[in-house]
C-alpha cells in the first residue's frame, strides 16, 4: 500500500451504494405511514373545513386513538417477539372486573389498578410458560381468553360494575388540556419504543421474533424474551382494560373480540410483520391515529360510519399489497445489483 | 343469523338486567344455572301430566342483561313452584336446537322459552313440542318462525320496535318543541346493521319526530354498538356540528355515550331520549340529565310470558297469544 493510498480520502464505490429507486422503496415501507397520516389528514383539512383542522379536534383524534394503541401496543409487542396473544380482551375484561369489584368494597383506588395490572403480567407470564412448553401461542391463548372472559363474568356475578368514578383521573380528565388517556399513550409509547430500539432486552427481544434459532445458537436465553413479550402485552391489555373503564366509569365482563380486531388493524396498516421480527412502535401509534382520523373526518363531514370501515380495509389491503410489492422489488433489485456487481467485479 | 343480528337481540333487552335481578333476589333459587325452586322437585301437573318444569334458552348467558333475565326468570317461576333448567346455547344455534331437543326428548319439559338463535332453524323444535304438547314461548314475531299467526301450543312474544320508534320520536319533538322552540340539529344514534326491527324503528321514529317538531332535522344518524364508542363518535359529531339540540338513541349505550361526548365537550345537550331504559338511564333521567326514556317493561313482560306459559300447560293444543313487551315512557315527571 502506498503513501499516496493512504493519504488519499476514501471515497465509495458507486456499486457500493443502493440504488436510488431502491433507497426510495425502502423509505415508502418503513415512512410511508406517516406520510399516509399526513396526506389523510391534509385531505380532511381541506374538505372538512373549518371543523377538522382544530386544536380540540386534534385531540379527539388522539383521544379516540388511545384505546386502539394500548391494546395494539400489546399485539405488536407480541407478535414482534414471535406470538399473536389472543387473550388480550379477556385480560381487559378480567382486569376491569376485578379493579371494579376492588374498587365497589372500598379498596383504595390504587390497589384496584395495581391489581388489574398485576393481572396482566401474571396473564402474560401463564401463556408464556404454558407457550414455551411447545404448544401454539395461539391456541394457547385462546384458552386463556376463555378462562378469563369467565372469570370476569364470575367475579361481576355476570353484571357490570357502574359508577366507578373514582377512575375518571385516567378516562376523562384533562391534564394541560389534553385528556388522561392521551398521557398514558404517550408515555407507554415512549417506554415500549426506548425499550425495544435502545435496551439490550428489547433488541433481545426483536431478535427472539426474527429469528429464534438463531438467537438461541449466538447463547442468548431465547425464552426469557418469549414469555417477556407475552408479560408486556398482558400488561397491555389490562391498561388497555381499566382505561375502557375509566372512560365509561363501567368494568364490563364481557371480553369483546373487537378489540383485538381492531388492533390487529392498526398494527397490520403499521407494517408489523406478522412472522415476527420487525415493527416498530411509532407506526403502530400512527396505525392507530390513522384509523380515529378516517372515524373522525368522515363523521364530521356527515357520510355514513359504514364508508369509514370500507375505507379502513381497503387501506389494509392496499397497505399489505404495497409493502410485499415493496418487499419483492427491493430484494430482485439488490439481487440484479449484486449479480451485476459480481459479474463485472465491481463489487 | 348474524353476529349482528345475535347481539342486536341481546342488546334490544339490554336494560333487563338489574330489572329481572330485583325479581331473583325475592327468590330461593340457587343461582346456578340450573336451580330448584323450594319444594319443588319434578312437580308433575295433575292435569296433563307435564311436569313444572320451565325450560329457558336464552341467546347465550354471556351478555349480562340475558344472565339478569335468566336470574329474573328463576326467581319469579321459583316464587310460583316451578323448577327452571337454564341453557346456555352460547349464541350457537345448532347447539340451541340440540340443547332442546334433548330435553324436550327427556319428557323433563313442562313447557319452554326460547329467544332463538336462529328463529328459522326452530322450526323442527316447534313442532316437536306441538306434538309432545309442551307449550312454548319463543321471542320473535310469528312470520320470523315462518307462521302467519298465532298457533297451538306456541306463544310469540316481540318488541313492538314500530311504537318504540314512534315513542321516541314523540319525545324528542316535545322535548325540543319545550326547550328549543320546535327547531333544532338532531342527532340519532341508530342501532347497529342486522339488529331486529330496526328499519321499522328508524322510520317511525324519524316520522314522528317530523309530525311532533317539523322545525327539527336529523343531521346525522350513527350507528352505535357500544358506550366507549358511541362516546367517541357522538364526540367527533360534535365537533363537526357544536349547535347538536338533542340526541335520540335507539339503545342505552348510545344515550349514555352522548352524556360523556357532551360533558368531555364542555357542552350541555339539550334534549337526549332513549329507548331501552336500564338502571342508569332511568337514573339520569330522572336527575334531569337526559329528557325521557322508552322503557322497555322487561319486569312486566316476564312475568306475562310465564304466566301465559303456566296457563297454556292446562290445554297446550290451545292456540297460543302473540303478546308484546310493554313499553313506558318515563320522564323527569315520573
């Protein structure tokens, strides 16, 4: 090696880079959400003018995306780390119920919460072991849902629990304005995100969903991580179910299987991959923001709440359809990129 | 039948629950599924040997308002010596169909009440209990089970969702016409697609608002399947139309949806009536929150249908009734 070589500022090779349109696919999948948002919502400025383009408008939306992201944090993290938890809404129900009936015999406030919170990791931490055990997340979780959607109906003698005033603090008031819910999204947000891009338990914990031989042969503790996934989004789901009931000042044992679909649509529409591995937390917020600000636009300019379901499944489908487009014209791309480079030893 | 149209019967008596609980907390039932009235074991009837023995299929015991009315069921029929075997078809009609053919087969059956599944899918049912002579009761009007009327050994029972609609429109008119000059930006919160009745209702409702308070407009009809959601949706409503007067609600949940829109709006609504009329409604009305309810007379209604059952044991080839759930208007005023 020269002098002259080693002085000489390093400069890349042309091939090395990834080509523009390649870059710019890449930039749809991963962003293109948030530019979605951004184009629904300049689209409802203008044609839902004056009304949707307000500082309480805004905050409605983000009120009514609350519940949709708690419950859809739940099933992301779940399916990021490798497993669709099904139970979620009987956790909801069961943990509703339980802060209710703590709450209608005199227990402080706080012991409700922590105990319908403490419900879902102890949910969370059942369905992981019993999945670790080698049988389906799935099915397994459908048991759970069934045992808990039972268990609520008994503790609430199949009866709701009203007046739970007491929880209004996290249903209806406002705080700086903007409502308790909205608070508690962002800040279970911000956690989850830091926790899984920027904690070795959280990358862990991708890694586990993307690939669990792998993480298992490189002498990580794989199933820690599965059950944590299942802990986080049983802790999910029962937040997801008391702030339901701070809302309505109600705990309702019925578990309704809306909520996971629902969320499901919200992570799906956020690009999770549904084999695991990859999602982020961020877009499944704006997954959910996207579904409240199509609701909301659309009732405010008086048209009819069925075009606003229409509308969000066919997002969904041109969502999906989009990024395995996407996903098929980056790999062929790289793979010309690659032969090219290798045939002409540029590479 | 629809998950839709499942839970839109469920829904339709949604405010039984606490109602038929007053009646089985009067009661010496067990509480279990399957309860014995004091005294009563099978309890032959001298007459025509059927025994009192009330069979009850509901939709499914998971609802709370169809877990009340069966308690409520219990509890009264307890209270007049019969036994209630509750069933729990969990929304199945298939299972529905086979819970009862298995008990009707057992001859344990003195007579049965059923809120179909499916009404179609009873048709086999019906008949066997024509020809076992077991009265029987089933929620629905006679064309739902593919009749014209009224038949041996059947009693239907049915909302009369058309006086309902009727009821409420009235309300809000007369509400609005009092409070509002007889103008004013009306909202209703229809119930889901698929629910029973509820193109008659819709039309009677809005006809009568027009005939009661011409000056009144439904701006907007949403439907609404439960309290968080109707909360949020009357919300964006309101945002989109802050000079809303009055909410008319097809169900309790979408009423009780609009008080929480409102109040997280920093609003006041003016005229708000319902038909349903549960425990918590009722108490807002009569704390001046909401203007009126159409109460469906749950209580009432249960009690006519055993009634009409206990009776149609001493002749079951008799032709049966077609009764209708009564329904109230309950104000402020009482």
């Amino acid at each position: 090696m020269t002098g002259t070589a080693s002085t000489a500022a390093p400069t890349r090779n042309p091939a090395d880079v990834d080509p523009a349109g390649v870059r710019w696919l890449i930039f749809v999948r991963d962003r293109g959400i948030f530019v979605l948002w951004v184009l629904l919502l300049l689209g409802f400025s203008v044609w839902a003018n004056p009304y949707f383009a307000s500082l309480d408008n805004a905050i409605l939306i983000a009120n009514a995306a609350s519940l949709t992201a708690i419950f859809a944090a739940g099933v992301a993290v779940g399916i990021i780390c490798g497993a669709l938890d099904l139970s979620i809404p009987g956790t909801a129900a069961f943990g509703s119920c339980l802060c209710g009936v703590l709450l209608t015999h005199g227990w402080p406030t706080w012991t409700g919460i922590v105990a319908a919170l403490l419900v879902g990791v102890v949910v969370g931490l059942v369905n992981g072991l019993i999945a670790l055990r080698g049988f389906n997340p799935i099915v397994v979780t459908i048991g759970t849902l069934s045992v808990l959607s039972g268990l609520a109906a008994v503790i609430a003698g199949g009866y709701t629990i009203p007046g739970l005033d007491a929880l209004t603090f996290m249903g209806t008031q406002r705080y700086a304005g903007v409502p308790g819910p909205v608070w508690i999204v962002a800040a279970l947000f911000v956690l989850g995100t830091v926790f899984l891009t920027r904690t070795r338990d959280g990358i862990r914990m991708m890694a586990v969903g993307g690939n669990r031989e792998a993480v298992r042969r490189s002498g990580i503790h794989s199933d820690r991580y599965t059950v944590l996934g299942f802990v986080i989004s049983g802790f999910c789901a029962a937040l997801g179910g008391l702030v339901t009931t701070a809302l309505v000042t109600e705990a309702n044992p019925e578990a309704s299987p809306g909520i996971i679909f629902t969320a499901l649509t919200a992570v799906a529409l956020a690009g999770v991959s549904l084999s695991g591995g990859r999602g982020s937390l961020p877009r499944v917020l704006v997954g959910a923001l996207i579904l409240a600000t199509i609701s909301n636009g659309l009732t405010i300019k008086g048209i009819q709440p069925y075009w606003g379901t229409t509308v969000t499944g066919l997002l969904l489908l041109g969502a999906i359809g989009l990024e395995k487009w996407i996903s098929a014209t980056v790999s062929r791309r790289l793979v010309t990129t690659a032969q090219a480079s290798a045939h002409t030893g540029t590479r | 039948m629809s998950s839709a149209t499942r839970r839109g019967r469920a829904v339709t008596i949604a405010a039984v629950g606490s109602v038929a609980l007053l009646a089985a907390c009067g009661s010496s039932t067990s509480g279990t599924s399957s309860s014995s009235a004091a005294g009563s074991s099978s309890g032959s009837a001298a007459a025509g040997a059927l025994p009192k023995t009330l069979v009850f299929s509901p939709l499914s015991l998971a609802p709370p308002a169809l877990k009340g009315l069966s308690e409520g069921v219990k509890g009264y029929a307890g209270s007049k010596g019969w036994q209630v075997l509750v069933q729990d078809p969990n929304f199945d009609a298939t299972k529905q169909t086979q819970q009862l053919n298995e008990v009707l087969d057992s001859g344990r059956a003195g007579a049965a009440w059923v809120i179909a599944v499916a009404p179609k899918s009873m048709a086999g049912i019906l008949k066997a209990a024509q020809s076992k002579k077991i009265p029987i009761l089933v929620n629905g009007r006679p064309d739902e089970y593919g009749y014209s009327g009224a038949q041996p050994g059947i009693t239907f029972d049915y909302i009369d969702y058309a006086a309902g609609g009727k009821a409420l429109g009235e309300q809000m008119g007369t509400c609005l016409n009092q409070k509002h000059g007889g103008t004013g930006k009306v909202l209703f919160g229809v119930s889901t697609p698929g629910q029973a009745g509820k193109q008659e209702f819709e039309a009677a409702a809005t006809s009568a608002l027009k005939a009661t308070a011409p000056g009144a407009t439904v701006v907007q009809s949403i439907p609404i399947a439960d309290r968080a959601k109707g909360q949020t949706d009357i919300g964006n409503a309101l945002q989109g139309t802050p000079d809303l007067a009055g909410v008319m609600s097809s169900t309790d949940e979408a009423a009780l949806g609009a008080i929480g829109a409102f109040a997280a709006g920093g609003k006041t609504l003016a005229c708000n009536v319902d038909f349903g009329g549960n425990d918590e409604v009722l108490n807002n009305v009569k704390s001046g929150k909401m203007y009126a309810s159409v109460a469906l007379q749950f209580q009432a209604d249960m009690a006519q249908s055993f009634d009409t059952l206990a009776r149609m044991q001493a002749d079951p080839t008799a032709k049966g009734q077609i009764l209708t759930v009564p329904q109230k208007v309950v104000t402020s005023n009482g």
